[in-house]
C-alpha cells in the first residue's frame, strides 16, 4: 500500500475516534476489522486476521482479534446511537421487530432485533440475544422497546411493524398504552369479537374476498383485550392452499396491508448480514456476548456501506434496474462492493471518497 493511500486510510482512525470515544489501540482495531471486513465480507477470525493491517503475524493478529472480543466490553447503546447518526434519512422511522436464529454444533443463536426500514433494507439498531430457542416473549420485546425509547424517544417512531410471532394481548396493550403505531400481522384462526356479530375467527371477515384482493375493515373489533383494525387478504400459500394476511393496527389507516410490507426489509438485511454481506453465520462463537459484540462492529460497516451505495447509485452510477423492475442491487451490497474495491485495490481517490462519506455522517 502506498503512502498516500495509507495515509488516507489512517483518517479512519480519527473518524471511529470522535464516534466512540475509545482509547488509541481500540480505535485502531476497530478500522482495521471493519475494512477488512469489507473486504473479504467474512466474520472468519482466521480469514480476517490475513488481511488485518499492520506488520504482525497472522498469528498475532489472529490473538488481537480474540483479545478484543474476549476482553473488551462493547457498549450497545454506543453503537446503536453510531448507527442512528449515520441513518440516510430523518426521524420519525417505521420500525420492524424480528429474529434471526440458526445452530452451531449444540449452542442456539437467537437474535431479536430492531431495524429502521428505508429503501428496501432494514438497518440494524438494537438487539438482545435470546439464550433460547424460539420466540421471544412479552418481557423480551418490551424490554428491547424501551430500550429504543429510552435512547431515541417514541417521538422518533412512526411506527413498528411485526410478524405473527409478535402477537399476545400485553404486548398489544403495551403499544397501545405507549401511543406507537403498529402494523402486526395476526393469525387467521385468531377469534376476535366483531361488534353486532359475536365472536368470529379472523379469517370470517375477509373470507368472501376474491383472491389476491386486499380489504380493510372499517369497524372495530376486539382481539383479546384490545381494540384494533383489521386488515385482511386471502392470498396462496407455497403449498397452493388458502391463506389470509391479516394485519392489526390500533389507528384507522386503509393502507395497513401495505405499509405492513416494510416488515420484509428486516428479513433482506439478514439476508445482507449473512449471505449476501458479511456471511454472519461463518462464525464459529458460540458465546453470545463475543456473537453480540461481532454483530456491533458489522452494524457499523453496514450503515458505511448502505450509506456509500446511496451515494454512488445518486452520484456516480444509477443501480441498473432489472426486467422486473427490481434493483439489480440494494444500496448496501452497491456500496460494499465499491468499499470492497476501493480497499482492495487501493484506489485513492475511492477510499477518498469512503473515508469523507464516513466523516460526513
């Protein structure tokens, strides 16, 4: 690597220096984990420590790489409020609930996070790790939320949206009671009281619709204890079988079933996180503060990279779109291939370009 571009690349240091406030050795570390991390887009200690700068060993970076992650405490509520200054957009957000889990060896690893939706991709905020399989429970997501608001305020939240798993009438309630907007799917054989009509599974009331067409009603009816809306629309399962998405919200709003689909963009960021991005389950921890505190570093190379994409597709070349009408890219994978290159390739006027995108948030 040249000096100019090494000298480019050592701004970085400044830049994490300023966001986190972490002493030299740390901040030098964090840099360069998070470039390599764009570059080879693996959580692989062993893969990492190849290309970790300086003139160390791989071996003795490899035991740097472990020292940080077994020793240093990472603060999440650091991270988050990086993260929430590096967003592309302003407050208030639509907000998606939702996990993540898969198995290494006997050891679970269950995430349940909050992610801010914007253009197609969930950007990770906050997350618990759930010692567990399955689903969370009441306390857990409540705990997650307050967390949220303690650090950003329910003024910063338009709305939260979450699948059939987040259902439950204290978590409803609990919403509710703290004003926030909300799109939950329910189940279709949920029984809820329609006013004049007595008690009726949910499905009853959009069960006269014509396929694939959507329907909001527009009385209120009661789910457990709560008073909600519902949305409905009979659609085909994978198996060809009937099936209704039906979504609760606790305000009138006709455009519940789609404003329900931002909830899909947490699922494409872990699909960004795992197998098109950083392939998360490559990892080999199985301790869940260690895993947590990887997911920490990946946040922050996420939000770089989400914010380069936006960069290059409105400044320097327009993501193709394909036949479809899909972007051939989201701006997160646009903008870790150019980090990636860049780095690479020591292209100095592109890692320039990196290093002030990052400065500027």
């Amino acid at each position: 690597m040249n000096t100019k571009v090494n000298f480019k690349i050592n701004e970085l240091v400044s830049i994490f220096s300023q966001k986190t406030g972490w002493n030299l050795a740390r901040v030098k570390f964090l840099s360069a984990f998070i470039c390599s991390l764009c570059k080879l887009q693996t959580v692989c200690y062993v893969k990492l420590a190849q290309d970790l700068s300086g003139n160390a060993k791989v071996e003795s970076n490899l035991r740097r790489i472990q020292r940080f992650f077994a020793e240093f405490i990472v603060d999440g509520d650091l991270i988050a409020k990086i993260v929430f200054s590096m967003l592309p957009t302003e407050p208030p957000y639509r907000l998606s609930l939702d996990r993540t889990n898969w198995k290494f060896g006997t050891t679970d690893i269950n995430i349940l996070m909050i992610s801010v939706c914007y253009n197609g991709v969930g950007i990770p905020l906050i997350w618990s790790m759930l010692n567990k399989r399955g689903n969370s429970n009441v306390k857990e997501r409540t705990a997650l939320l307050e967390r949220y608001i303690r650090l950003f305020g329910t003024i910063s939240i338009e709305s939260i949206g979450a699948d059939r798993e987040f259902i439950g009438d204290d978590w409803i309630g609990g919403l509710i009671g703290k004003g926030i907007r909300f799109f939950i799917r329910i189940k279709g054989n949920m029984w809820v009281n329609v006013p004049g009509k007595g008690n009726k599974k949910a499905f009853w009331l959009f069960n006269s619709l014509p396929l694939h067409k959507g329907k909001y009603y527009r009385n209120i009816v009661k789910v457990g204890n709560n008073y909600v809306y519902l949305s409905g629309i009979k659609t085909l399962g994978r198996t060809n079988k009937i099936e209704f998405v039906i979504i609760a919200t606790y305000n009138y709003d006709p455009e519940a079933l789609t404003k329900y689909k931002d909830r899909w963009q947490i699922e494409t960021m872990f699909k960004a996180l795992k197998s098109s991005g950083f392939n998360f389950e490559d990892t080999h921890l199985n301790d869940t503060d260690r895993i947590s505190k990887l997911l920490s570093l990946m946040c922050i190379a996420f939000i770089w990279a989400y914010r380069v994409g936006i960069y290059r597709d409105k400044n320097l070349a327009p993501i193709k779109i394909k036949k479809h009408g899909r972007r051939a890219y989201s701006f997160f994978k646009y903008g870790l291939i150019f980090i990636a290159h860049a780095l690479l390739c020591n292209v100095y006027q592109n890692i320039e370009l990196i290093i002030e995108i990052l400065s500027c948030t």
